[in-house]
C-alpha cells in the first residue's frame, strides 16, 4: 500500500480496437512529473493521468527518449490536493537488484481500476537481465540497454508502471509483454530505473545533458 500514491493511471487516445488507451505510470517528482512509456495512445490535448484517490488530470507532453521508449507527463500539482509521493532511481551503475530477488509489478492490469480504485499487483522473481533479441507483436524492440527480466507478469495496463523489491526500492519501468525471437516464448521485462535517471535528470531536475562523444579508433590492417 505504501507504494500504489507513486503509481497512477494514464487514459489516452485510441481509435483502433488493437491498441488500449491505458496504461500506467510512476510519479517521479513533487512537481507533478509522471514517468511511462511512450505509447501511441499518448497525445497532447487528450492525455489524462488518474491519481491514487480517483482524481483526473490533464497531462502535457514533455520530450521523450527514444533509446529507452519511455516519455515524461506533466500535471498540475496545484491541482493536486495532497502531496504527491515520488520515487526517484538509486544513483550508481550497480543494479538495484540481484536474480533471484522477489519482486512486485504494480499497474492497472486490464483497466480493472478507473478512479480511486486500488491498482493491480503481480508478484514474482527477477530472473536475470539481458540484452537479447525481442519483438513486440510484429515490431522489433530497440533497446539497445540490458532489460530485467522477471517472471511477475506484464499484463495489459501494466505497462509503464513500476517494478520495485518488496521492500519498496525502484528496479525499473514495465516494458510490454514482449516475445523473445530466440526462444518464441513470452516474457515480462522492465526498463532499469537507473538507465532512465539521465533522462529525469535533464528534464525534471533541469540538469544539463551530457552526450558521450564518440571516439571512432583507427583500424589496424597491417600494412604500414
């Protein structure tokens, strides 16, 4: 229950029957920042974020982050009439959490929580990570980071909501139910909350970003 203030709700927009305009998504700052991923049912003018006690809000779109598939969301938080409870990623490159490790997935599974309703949990253990090839119904995933894999199911609604220990640290954001090209099996996975800590850095605390130059190495062919 400490948790479910920093998950919410998000509605957006969708005309077509294979895509659901819901999902969830990770308050991640005081100021009313919502962390999801970013989805086609995201846009501006028609993006709402439900808050724990049933509360609707009108969300502005801020930049996403392409490499990561994720996107921040913007409330009001003079709207707001109580504190918002954000979680915020553990600094450092370790993971936040070892294989093995158990684990909830917090989300609006199947849209079964509208308003004030109490958000679905699935729990599990983190498996393992890794980088491997996977797709997204008939789409390749381009995530070129190492995803945490677990067996606490993403189900629809899940997406863009938290993967956290039991003892409420932030592993990572809910990817889709994904499919592995290797094994043809399905598998839950979340995003590493420490690979999304540049992004929020830059777009809630205002740092500026730093991009990594890259050093292109002669190659050596043996001819001199």
């Amino acid at each position: 229950d400490r948790l479910l203030p920093s998950v919410v709700k998000v509605h957006g927009a969708s005309g077509i029957a294979t895509i659901e305009a819901y999902a969830a998504g990770i308050v991640v700052s005081a100021q009313g920042h919502v962390l999801t991923l970013d989805q086609v049912m995201l846009q501006e003018g028609r993006t709402r974020v439900v808050l724990h006690d049933g509360s609707v809000h009108e969300a502005a779109l801020l930049p996403e982050m392409p490499g990561l598939g994720v996107r921040l969301l913007k409330i009001d938080p003079a709207n707001v009439s109580f504190p918002l409870q954000p979680v915020w990623p553990a600094a450092g490159s370790e993971p936040a959490v070892r294989t093995g490790a158990f684990c909830v997935s917090i989300g609006n599974c199947f849209r079964l929580a509208e308003f004030s309703e109490k958000l679905s949990a699935t729990f599990g253990i983190v498996v393992g990570t890794a980088s491997t090839a996977l797709r997204y119904r008939l789409s390749d995933v381009k995530y070129d980071g190492e995803l945490v894999l677990t067996d606490a199911s993403n189900n629809p609604g899940h997406y863009g909501g938290g993967l956290f220990t039991l003892d409420g640290r932030w592993i990572g954001v809910n990817a889709r139910l994904l499919d592995s090209k290797e094994t043809n099996t399905k598998l839950s996975a979340a995003i590493p909350a420490r690979d999304v800590l540049p992004y929020l850095e830059e777009h809630v605390l205002g740092k500026q970003a730093v991009v990594a130059e890259k050093v292109v190495k002669p190659v050596f062919t043996g001819i001199v």
